[in-house]
C-alpha cells in the first residue's frame, strides 16, 4: 500500500501534515487563474485531478496537457479523473479512460469518482484499482466515495474521500469509527459552501476526523430554479473555481492552524 509520498521521478513527495487536494478545476481556457496559482511556490498541494471532459475527453487537449505539465514541473503529483457512476460504468471504459489519461497526459495516478461504498461492489473497484496499479505501478489512487465506504475499502485506496458534499452537512457529521486505525493521510474531505468566518471551524473538524488532505471552499451548487430543466442544463460544480479565501487558505494550512 502507498502513502501520501510518491516515489515518481519528477513528482515531489509531502509530509503527513494538511494539505489540499484539488478536486478538479474546470477546463484551463476557462480557469486560466485557477491554474496559474497552483504552481506559486509554498502551496499545501497533495495532489490535482485533471477533469478535461468527464474524464480524458476523446482525442490529447493542448491546453490541459501544457496544464498538467507546468504542474509536474513544479514537483505537484496530477491525478486523472474516472468516472465510476458508482458502479454503473463498465470495467473496459474506465480502463479505456485510464489508459488516455497516461498515454496522453501522463497522470501519476487517478481519482475514481463517484465510487461504490458498499461491501457488493468491492469485487470490481478493487479488480479496477488492481488493474491501474498494473498500468501504472507506482499509480497513488483515491476512492472518491464522498462518504464512509465500507472498512474493507481501505485496503484498496491509497486514500478515500470520506465526506464531499455542503458545509451545512459537515459541520455536524461524525466520523466512523474504523477510520481511527488509519493514519490522517489515508483520507479525504471536500466541503463546499463553507463561508469565509468558519474557515478555522471546519479546519478544526477535518483534524478532529481525522483527515489529511482536504478541499474547502465557499463556492456553492445553486439551488435549480425550474423544475423541469431543459436536457442541457448542468448545475454549476462548485469545484470547477477558486475559493474567495484561496490565499487565507493557503497561509492557514501552510504554517498549521493552532487548537
């Protein structure tokens, strides 16, 4: 089983103490900022996803390859995105989608999103994470669940995502019990919504729970104003930009956040 420090030419390690993992910006024509600020030096990265078009898109993007580049450059380990649709995509095309994501973007690892909790589906995320770390030996995986999967899930993932979702949810959730045999950097938190005065409140929850690598921000998903959506409306991801507090973020998590 890996740990948080890659052993990959060209990807610099990090230490056990917080730091960010970004989820996934949206495209670099779109958040050329967003992209930029990742390189500044001092940054907390554990790791980027790189999300071209729900998942490595269908030919090599210039500009998310340049993006991805600059990053490895700078020692930031840059993770593709699969899209597991929580079991319902076959194994071949999230296979498919891994082997776009090395051969054309030369990802050191991959974040497998949307992915199975329960103890049924086991048997094909871990015949998938078997499989990656075939393709890619020393591949740092993360099963994106976005909630606490079943234990047995840990043997599988260098890290799990153990909450994505609203601040007004996080801010009173608990951690399971088993998660207390793993070490910090084993998981994951992603909170959006979370406003600017509370900052240090849900620094203090991810310590308390246990979690190493976290992504907060104070962008929302906007509550849909029609009930019947036309087929092409998306709503906004609240990943896809920067927080307001990015640099507040930065500074907090970079020299450690007093109890």
């Amino acid at each position: 089983m890996m740990n948080l420090t890659s052993t990959n030419s060209g990807t610099a390690g990090t230490d056990v103490r917080t730091g960010l993992g970004i989820p996934g910006f949206a495209h670099p024509l779109l958040a050329p900022t967003e992209w930029s600020r990742l390189t500044c030096p001092g940054t907390p990265l554990h790791w980027v996803v790189l999300n071209v078009a729900d998942g490595p898109g269908v030919q090599p993007d210039p500009d998310c390859l340049a993006a991805a580049g600059r990053l490895r450059n700078a020692g930031v380990r840059v993770l593709g995105h699969l899209d597991t649709a929580y079991g319902l995509r076959g194994f071949g095309e999230v296979i498919s989608d891994a082997h776009r994501f090395l051969d054309w973007y030369q990802v050191d690892g991959f974040l497998l999103n949307r992915c199975p909790a329960d103890l049924p589906a086991l048997p094909e995320v871990r015949r998938t994470a078997a499989t990656l770390r075939v393709l890619h030996e020393t591949a740092h995986i993360v099963l994106g669940h976005g909630t606490h999967p079943h234990p047995a899930y840990a043997e599988h993932g260098d890290q799990l995502v153990t909450f994505s979702g609203a601040w007004s949810d996080y801010r009173w959730s608990q951690v399971a019990e088993w998660t207390a045999d793993h070490p910090p950097e084993r998981f994951c938190h992603f909170v959006h919504g979370v406003p600017r005065p509370h900052l240090d409140e849900a620094l203090r929850i991810a310590r308390w729970q246990g979690a190493a690598t976290i992504y907060f921000t104070d962008q929302t998903t906007p509550t849909p104003t029609t009930t019947h959506p036309t087929p092409t409306t998306h709503p906004t991801d609240p990943w896809e930009s920067m927080p307001g507090y990015w640099d507040d973020i930065v500074s907090r998590i970079g020299t450690g956040v007093s109890e």
